[in-house]
C-alpha cells in the first residue's frame, strides 16, 4: 500500500501554516538592516535569504539588491540550518514528526535543509521539499510587492 494517504490526508492540516511561514523567513529581516544601517540595497540583498540561491538572487536584482550577497545569505541560512537543526536543535526542542522537521527545514534552510532532512529520514525530505517549493514560490510572488512596503515601514 502506498504513503500517498499520508500525505493527502495531512495535505489539508499543515497547507494553511506553510503560507505564511513561506513569509515568516523573510519578513522580519529588513528590520536589522533598515535599523542599523538603513541601507534598502541591503535590505534588498538579505529579503530573500530563505529560498533556493537562483531564486534568491533572482528576486534580490528585481527588488534592487545585489545578488552576490544574496547568494551568501542564502549559503549562510542553509548551513546553520542543516548542522544546528539536524540533531540537536530538533532533540533539545522535542521535535520528532516527519511533517514538523521536514517543513521546518524546507522554509528555513531550503535546499541544504532538504538534502538533510532526505538523508534523515524520506518522509522528512519529502515534506521538506514540498516547503522548499511553496517557500520559493511565495517570495518570488511576494517578495517584489511588498518590499516598497517593507521599505516604508522601517525606514
């Protein structure tokens, strides 16, 4: 028998939360920047640290960053998820569901997150690629219309 029922029936409960936590990585970061160096290139450079690196810079160039430095933060976020997340972070905060591991990986550390999670466990890979690709989507979609926002607000 296929795991394809787990999935459809846990498809309804965790859609909802990967929304927003598609937005939740990058929304509180322009608050660092804008506050100690109210820089919006910056600010443009760090938005969209939580995707894959392609789709990072592709958003950080439309929304006036620069893409080398989103290519790093993308880097950054992706290591201190997949060593800090996979055990220890996991075991110290009693997280042990594949669909709780594999969302928080694939939204916070994209695709060295996801590669963690599948060498983990599959159900973990599986659900952390499903958050991967939402993730991606969403900034791509609402990273450019929300930054003049972003920018407004904390500036």
């Amino acid at each position: 028998m296929s795991n394809c029922h787990k999935s459809d029936r846990n498809g309804k409960s965790f859609s909802p939360p990967v929304l927003p936590a598609a937005c939740c990585p990058w929304l509180p970061v322009p608050e660092l920047p804008c506050l100690l160096v109210p820089i919006p290139q910056l600010t443009a450079s760090i938005l969209p640290k939580s995707v894959t690196t392609p789709i990072a810079m592709a958003v950080s160039e439309q929304i006036g960053g620069v893409p080398a430095i989103a290519a790093i933060m993308v880097i950054i976020a992706g290591l201190f998820g997949a060593v800090l997340g996979y055990p220890p972070l996991f075991r110290l905060v009693g997280i042990e569901a594949p669909i709780a591991k594999g969302l928080t990986m694939g939204t916070v550390s994209h695709a060295l997150g996801t590669a963690k999670a599948a060498e983990e466990n599959y159900q973990d890979g599986a659900f952390s690629s499903l958050a991967l690709v939402i993730c991606g989507v969403m900034t791509s979609i609402l990273a450019p219309a929300l930054f003049p926002l972003i920018l407004k607000i904390f500036s």
